[in-house]
C-alpha cells in the first residue's frame, strides 16, 4: 500500500531530477574497481548477517511435550 504523500513523492521525483543543473556534482568522479567490489561485499556481508539473525529469531524452537499426568482411554504408552 502506497501512501498518498509517497506518492506525490515518486511523482515529484523525475521533476526535481530535471531541475538539476547539469554537471552539478562536485568532486564526482568514476569509482574504482576495488572500491565498488568493496562496496558490493561490504552489502553482501551485511545482507547475509540480517538473513542470519532473522533466522535465528524466528526458528522454530523444539520443545518436549509436557506431560501433563492424565490417563486417556485408548491412549498406549499412557498409563
């Protein structure tokens, strides 16, 4: 679900791109080799530790059935 104000933002965006003056970054230049494969695995270890700890909140988490004393009728094994 899209928020009306997000909306309104993503409609808006490609009107403020185009009211950049051209050439208006300072101090841009092409990024190194290594320093966009550094970014790339930097995301990639970073994205992988959330998968992980996601993981290991959510597991399921195996517990033995309790037993609770009762004796049912056509139960084997229960009394």
């Amino acid at each position: 679900m899209v928020l009306p104000g997000d909306l309104l933002f993503l409609l808006l965006l490609p009107v403020a791109a185009a009211q950049m003056a051209e050439g208006s970054c300072s101090g841009c230049g092409p990024l190194s080799l290594s320093l966009l494969a550094g970014l790339v695995a930097a995301d990639a270890a970073v994205s992988l530790l959330i998968v992980v700890g996601v993981f290991a909140c959510f597991r399921p988490r195996h517990q033995p059935p309790q037993e609770d004393g009762k004796i049912y009728i056509n139960m084997p094994g229960r009394g």
